[in-house]
DNA sequence: CCGGCAAAGTTGTCTGACAACTCTGCACAG
DNA sequence: CTGTGCAGAGTTGTCAGACAACTTTGCCGG
C-alpha cells in the first residue's frame, strides 16, 4: 500500500469491501475469499484485512465462522439507519429523491434553555442558529435547526457553509464532527409548524434532538430535527443481548 | 491462554477493558497503558489486543491515537441507547425503577400483515403471541407484543420461559437473537392502549416495531413495543459521518 | 526567550507461523 | 447399498517479533 489517505488502512479496507456487498457483488449469504486470499488481490496483509473484516462484523454485514469462512449477512438493507447516519440530506437522497432546502434563515439568537444545556452554557448564551425546511423532490419533510457556537461559524457561514455542508464546515475548523446522541419523542403540529411542513395543525410528528461532538468530547453542533409521522421510515440497528450461550 | 469460553478472545478482552471504563478505574480522558504494557499483563498477544480495543472504539469508548496513546472518552453515558439494548426489562432497570408485568396473555393467533410480512409467512397463518403491560415501580411504561413461530415456542412456553426472559428461551433452542431492527412512528392512544397504559385516549405514543434475527438471518422474534411520550428518553448514538476530514 | 532538532515512546502495519475448528470425501463395516 | 468414522485439506483465531509512521518531550544553540 503506497497510496495514502488520512483515514487508516483498514477503514479504507472495509470500504471496499462494503462496496463489494453493498454493489451486489458479494450477494446475501455468498462466502468470501479466504483471507489470505483475499489480502493477496488486495495487496494487503492478512492482519489489516482481518481488521476490516471485524469492523463490518461489528457492523452486522459480515459473518466469520471460524474453520469455514466469512459469509455476507443478509440482514434488511437499512438506507435509513439512524445510528450511522447523521446527514438529513443522506437521508433523503437515500430514498431516491432529490434533497433541497427552502425557508433558510440564519441569524444570532439566543440559546434556548435545553440547547444551552446541551453546550453547557448559560442560558440565553447569544449563538448562531440555521433554520431551514429541508424537501425531498421540493415536497416538505424535515423541518430543522441547528445551532452552533458564533466564535466558530457566524450565521452567515452557516447559511452558505464551506464545502457544502455544516459538517464539512466545521471539519474544516478543527471540529470534525465524530458523533452524535439523538433523542426521540412524538409530538403534535402546532400552527407554525403545521406551516411549514404543510401538514395539517394537529398531525403526528416525530422530534429528534440531537447533539454532536468531536472525539474529546466538545458539543460542537446542536440540531432539532421535526419529521412528518410518514415522511420516513426511522430505523436502527440494534445489537443482540451479548453472545452470551 | 488456556481458559476457554465461547466467546472469542478479543471479546473477553474488551469486557475485560469495558468494565474498567465503567468502573471509573479508568476514568475519562485517562490514557491507557501502552499497548505492549497491557498485553503483557493481561496475558494476551498484543494482537489480540489490538483487535478488543478496535471493538471499543467502534462503540465509542477508547480513542486510540497515531503515536501518542490510546484514550478514555467521555461521551455522555446513555444507560437507554437504542442500539445497544434490546430488552424492555433492561430499559426500566437501567432507570432504577423495578420492573414487572401485569394483563399477562399468551395465545395462538392469526399473523397481522405487518408481522407476517416480518416472517416471510403468509397473513394469517397462526402464530404464538405474547401480550403483556410492563411497569415500572407498578406503573405502565410499556405495552408490548411479541410474536414467535409456534413451533418454536408455543403460547404457554412464552409465557413462562426457560431462563426467565423470550430471548433465553429462543437461545435455548437454537435461536440466539444476533441484531434486531427497530422502525420508529408516533401515534395517538387508542381507548384500548388508553386503558391498558392508563394515560388519556388520546395522548401522544411511540410505537416501535422491531424484528430480531440470528447471525445467519433467520427472523426469530416480532415485537410491537407502545410507550406513552415521556415514560422514558429514546436516545440512539450515531456515529460520525466518515473519518474523512 | 524561542525555534529547531533529536530521541524516546506510542500506535499502525507487515510477515510468518501454528492452533482450533469446519467441511468434504473416502474407506470400511454392517 | 447404506451409514459411520476418520483423515486430510481448507479456513479462521491467536501468537510473536519486527519495522514504519506519528506524537511528545526535552535539550541545545541562537
């Protein structure tokens, strides 16, 4: 391997191998190569191959059978999967449709009392928040704000941020984002909302609050994200209760 | 290493780890032992190691770091994290509550469609159901369902199942549950869930529909799962979007 | 006081070997 | 012909040692 990337060797590996799956390659229930196999096409060694291997059988895609062989899981595609998948616009584009935004509006707002908790600051903290409806081929179904400290994006770079995405944004200042706690909760449309999202006053919601952090921990965005009951199908991943006999 | 378990090595090693964490003996942001250090006092290759300590940075936990060492993180503890639990008994006990159960009713039933669709079986084709309200601290938190295949474990058999809880049972048989897949909606009380959760008709529910399957992809188990809004924090931990920076 | 550099310490990857386990197919007894 | 047992080949799991890549520390010279 002579070709460097930022990311480590086996992250790269277990890309291309879930591509391999993913692409129908690799069909459900299909067995790899053996490993060493495999490492040789990959010109990789056994070692970092089976560092990748571990990676997607943590993921639930692979299934390693000692003295037989690694096999593909044919667990339920989940495009929508909440636990790896932070983008709203993943999310819609995942689906098929075609991701757009409209009622953008950023400004300087003071931080509401659960988002300030969120960051640890006072109350009323001033912060830059980024308000949009977020539309799968122009159709309404993600109302979402997200909030950030100023010092780190104004709202203006927020609105039009760097690279595309907040994400990348905030990559960009040092604050890659590594992951993120959301909580769930059902609610009911009240008239703003109702609006926006043109959705009847008074329909099923789902709300998720979330908060991002870096690897040591700092909070570093905050966003509350309000679906229509049908707009998605939210789903996760869940592991089993231990391998325990 | 002459002690044998079922589980593999690198999974010993990271419960091993893991518990040190959750101890507070490493506290976060506490950096480890070097690798070669650790391994040889826990008796295991430093390979071995490696492997325990990448399935713990997969979960959030450590964060090793290029030439410099391997860290604690302090993510917030989620005692409640959708994808790491799968029991209702385990949810309300990780709230300090205790749990039980009442309206207990166990019979053979017609499949609904969603459920039969779940099991690649026909609609209507009998199967063994379980209905139970869970409380907490002998309140309703829970109204959940759980559909199995009758020749799997009949009615009376859910009801009361060897080692205490369904998925020993299942695992008894042969079944060990590996993954589930939750899908998340809000809903309204019906009179019915009105009255058996005792909250207004009504008031505002989620609803989590969820199979689970065993390693190799056979659906064991079915569950509708109802929680009135507030009876408990649904909190998943996403992970980042990539390690590209 | 500051900048640069070398050295020590740490994680990332490679190589080769053997142990533990699974599966196939054949020989052999019934 | 059939079923059983066993040996062998093939595969994953673990071990050991080495070097590369990177970070941090601290010294030295300006």
């Amino acid at each position: 391997m002579t070709t460097h990337a930022r990311r480590s060797l086996r992250h790269r590996i277990a890309d291309e191998l879930r591509a391999l799956v993913l692409s129908g390659e690799l069909p459900p229930g299909a067995q790899l190569p053996s490993e060493p196999e495999l490492a040789r096409r990959m010109q990789v060694s056994r070692s970092s191959l089976r560092s990748a291997i571990a990676l997607l059988e943590e993921e639930g895609l692979l299934r390693p059978v000692h003295g037989s062989g690694t096999y593909v899981n044919d667990r339920p595609l989940l495009r929508d999967d909440l636990s790896r998948n932070l983008s709203g616009t993943e999310m819609i584009a995942a689906t098929g449709r075609t991701p757009g935004a409209r009622l953008t509006e950023a400004r300087l707002e003071a931080a509401p009392p659960e988002v300030a908790a969120a960051f640890g600051l006072p109350d009323g903290t001033p912060l830059s928040a980024l308000r949009r409806v977020r539309t799968a081929d122009g159709e309404p179904v993600i109302d979402t704000t997200d909030w950030c400290r100023p010092e780190v994006l104004d709202p203006v770079a927020m609105a039009d941020p760097a690279g595309g995405s907040v994400y990348q944004a905030l990559a960009e200042r040092g604050l890659a984002i590594h992951h993120g706690v959301a909580t769930m909760r059902p609610a009911m449309a009240d008239a703003r909302v109702a609006e926006r999202l043109e959705v009847p006053e008074g329909s099923l919601l789902l709300t998720l609050f979330q908060t991002d952090s870096t690897a040591d921990g700092v909070v570093a965005l905050v966003s509350l994200e309000i679906y229509p009951a049908d707009a998605f199908l939210i789903s996760v991943y869940r592991r089993g209760p231990g391998d325990e006999s």
